[in-house]
C-alpha cells in the first residue's frame, strides 16, 4: 500500500510501497486513512532534524494528524465498531514499570522519555493507507465533524494547555471558576501569539472558555487569518503595525499568553509583558539557530514578584482527546464558515512532496488519502 516515509540514512522521502499491517491481537483496530494533516513538524523531520524509524526498519513513515474509519476489529475490542470514525493517538507509553505516568495512561507525561510516537519516534505514523493499532488509542468522532475531525489532534495541544492553565491558577482566590471548568465571563485576558493551525485553534478554545483574546502575528491585517480571528470574537494585533509594549498597553493585565510559533526570541519578549499573577504557556519547539540573547534578571524578578507560571505543553491524553472532538463541535456551532477555513485544501497523497518540501502556504493543508 501507499505511504510516505523519510529514510534518515540516506536524508530521502519518498512515496513507497508499504507493507499491509493486519490485525493479530484480539484488542487489534485496523483503520482506513482517510485525512492527514501536515504540519510543522512533519516538515522538520522531512529536513531530518529528528524523526527515528522503528526498530529494524531503514524508513519511518510520517504522519501523525489523522482521521480514520474502522473497517476491522479484533474479537475482545469493545471502545469502536466497524463503520467508526476515529482520531487516534500519537504517543505510547515506556516500557518501564517505575514510570507511574505511563503505567498511569498518561504518556504524555511520561518521566523517562523512552515513549514512542506514531509517526515521529519509534513508530510508523499515518501518512498511509492502513494502519492497525490498539483499540486503547482510538478516540470515536461524530459522523457531523468529518470534514473538519483532522483538526482534533492540533486541538488537543490548546485543550491540554487550558486544563493546565485552569488546574494552576485555582490557587488564586480571583480564579476560583464560576462552574468547574469555566471562569467567569470576560474576566481575563490572553494572548496568543502566531495565527497558523496551533494558534487559531488556540484562540478559538480560548473564545469557547470566555477569555477576552489577542491574536498577535506578523501579517499585517485585513488578510484571511485576521478576517477568521475577528470572526471568533477575538482581536487580531499585527505587529508591523503594533509593538509589543503596544500590544500589552491595548490588552490591559496579560493573565494567559499562548504561545504557538516556536520562535524563542518573540516568546522571551512578550514574556516581559506577562501581567501580575500570569500564565506564559509554551507549544512550539524552536528549530536549532544561534543563542539569543535574554533579560533573565526581568524575567526572574517578574516570576518572583508577579506570582508568574511559565510551563511547557505536549502531546495529549485520552481526557484531552475527548475535550477536543467536544469543543470542536462548539466551534463548528459557533463559527461553522471560521473552522472550514482552517482547512486551506485536500490534496492526494501524492502530492504530499510539493507540501512537505515547498514553501508552507495557507493555514492547514490535508493529504486526503482515501475518499
């Protein structure tokens, strides 16, 4: 069958045959794959700056967005049906029994580092047409969401931040939640900054949970990303025409900045912005580039007297899976024409090269591997 696979020896990707997986253990899925969505990351791997092949294979297959529909089950699998629509996971747990996260099926915070991840470390990922996996890692979508469901995995990184956001600052008595989960109405501020997938997506769970949201990107508005923001109810902020000092002084006390570009230098920046009793959240990972140079005495003395949290978010757990398929279909309720466009196109597996080598274009491009 089709897929597309990077040979790290050898720096090459390529489209190759790959073999046909079938379902061995009774708790086995087999799932046809229908979208996956590229992304940053799969365009790293394509310049072979990480991305590890599974043991005794020579090639790694990428892809770990995906969309799929069961067409087979083992005898003892009871979470999907044949005919399901699902996401599945991306990471799988260590081996090693001391781990009490992964043992905890919380891989995401897994201590040792030794997880595998379907697509970028030790596993083959999606970008093909069957995959056959555990039942345990299948998250079902409803049938309503199927053109826009390969959006859930990038969702996923927004899901898990605000969770986070919400579980540190119950420590404050100003963010004790009107209900669980919920704070109250347009009480707090954030910042996202970079409008690609990650931070679109960001923004929109933001708008779902009542901040009042800043956009901050370079493009210079009106442009299509800027017409998707203010279309969400949020404010899109270029910063060809607004600094960042501008930027705080419209904002007001900055409580959440979303950070969803992987450039270090802009976050440590608007990190010195960050108001009193503040959360600064990191999703992107910066490429390898020279040192840069930073304000830590600001940095530290603000943490201290400003009762400031800085943390770093990845990957995702079934609990977050699930907030995801259920916030994006709020999204689609809410803003049905802004979640589309997310979407810039479908395009054949074999087109994969041009969109994982070109210059990246649009918001989010899908491989639409079967129909």
């Amino acid at each position: 069958m089709k897929a597309i696979a990077v040979f790290p020896n050898n720096k090459t990707a390529d489209l190759i045959n790959h073999e046909t997986p079938k379902v061995a253990a009774p708790t086995d899925v087999k799932v046809r794959i229908l979208d996956v969505g590229i992304c940053g990351t799969d365009r790293e791997i394509c310049t072979f700056e990480y991305g590890t092949p599974p043991a005794g294979s020579d090639y790694l297959v990428i892809g770990h967005e995906s969309l799929g529909e069961v067409v087979e089950v083992g005898p003892s699998v009871t979470r999907v049906k044949v005919g399901d629509l699902v996401v599945p996971m991306v990471r799988r747990p260590c081996p090693h029994a001391e781990c009490i996260a992964c043992r905890a099926g919380r891989q995401d915070f897994c201590y040792t580092g030794d997880f595998t991840e379907r697509g970028i470390s030790g596993r083959h990922g999606f970008m093909t047409e069957l995959v056959v996996d555990h039942e345990q890692y299948m998250n079902v979508v409803p049938r309503a969401l199927r053109e826009v469901a390969i959006l859930v995995e990038p969702l996923t990184i927004a899901e898990k931040a605000l969770k986070q956001i919400f579980q540190v600052q119950m420590r404050l008595p100003w963010a004790a939640p009107v209900e669980p989960g919920r704070m109250a109405r347009n009480s707090h501020r954030a910042v996202v900054l970079g409008a690609g997938p990650v931070g679109l997506l960001g923004a929109m769970t933001l708008r779902v949970a009542d901040f009042d949201t800043f956009v901050y990107s370079r493009e210079p508005a009106p442009n299509a990303k800027s017409q998707l923001v203010e279309a969400i109810g949020a404010h899109y902020v270029s910063s060809t025409t607004d600094s960042i000092d501008q930027l705080a002084a419209r904002v007001g006390n900055i409580d959440v900045v979303y950070e969803a570009t992987g450039a270090s230098s802009l976050s440590f920046e608007v990190m010195k912005v960050l108001g009193t009793n503040g959360v600064f959240v990191f999703t992107g990972v910066p490429g390898r580039k020279a040192p840069i140079q930073v304000d830590t005495d600001l940095i530290m003395r603000d943490a201290v007297l400003k009762n400031q949290v800085i943390f770093g978010t990845v990957n995702a757990g079934r609990e977050t899976f699930e907030d995801a398929i259920r916030d994006l279909g709020i999204f689609m309720q809410r803003w049905p024409a802004a979640v589309r466009g997310l979407i810039t196109g479908r395009f054949p597996i074999e087109a994969s090269r041009d969109l994982l080598f070109g210059q990246p274009t649009g918001i989010k491009n899908v491989i639409a591997v079967s129909s």
